[in-house]
C-alpha cells in the first residue's frame, strides 16, 4: 500500500519528503520543470516502498498510507496515481 500526498500539500509543495524518500518516488522536484505550475507534489504508487520516512517528514501533515487516507481526502489516491499515468 503506496502513500498518499493529500490537500495540506496544495500550495505548500515543501520538498522535504522528496529528500528522505529511498526511491525517488516524489515528483515534481523542486529542479523539475513541473514544479512551478503543479499546486502539489506527488507520490507513485508503484516506486513507493511503504518506508514512512516522507510521511515523517512532511511539515504539514499533508502525507498518509492509502489506507488511512481521511475520507474527504480519498480523492487524492487517484489523483497521486494520475500525476504518474498508473
């Protein structure tokens, strides 16, 4: 079960997670062209390794495993693995 990068994320984009992450599975990198424009960052379900190290990270609590995922926020599950095209 991948994590999930929720609405806390939208406009924060603090990169923090993406420097702890073990398989660079965060995207759009702050040296990445998409960053500027996307409103949030993103985990690919299919490179994450369930570790927690980004969920730890995160400064504003804005990460959660796919199953714990508030309710108002289950949208972003999808929308994760959408940024990735999975």
């Amino acid at each position: 079960m991948a994590y999930v990068i929720c609405q806390p994320c939208i406009g924060e984009k603090n990169a923090a997670c993406t420097l702890v992450c073990p398989t660079d599975a965060i995207h759009p990198l702050p040296s990445e062209a998409g960053h500027a424009t996307e409103e949030q960052l993103y985990i690919d379900p299919t490179r994450c390794i369930d570790c927690s190290y980004c969920a730890s990270a995160c400064p504003v609590s804005a990460i959660f495993p796919a199953g714990d995922v508030p309710t108002a926020w289950q949208s972003f599950i999808q929308k994760n693995a959408d940024y990735f095209g999975v």
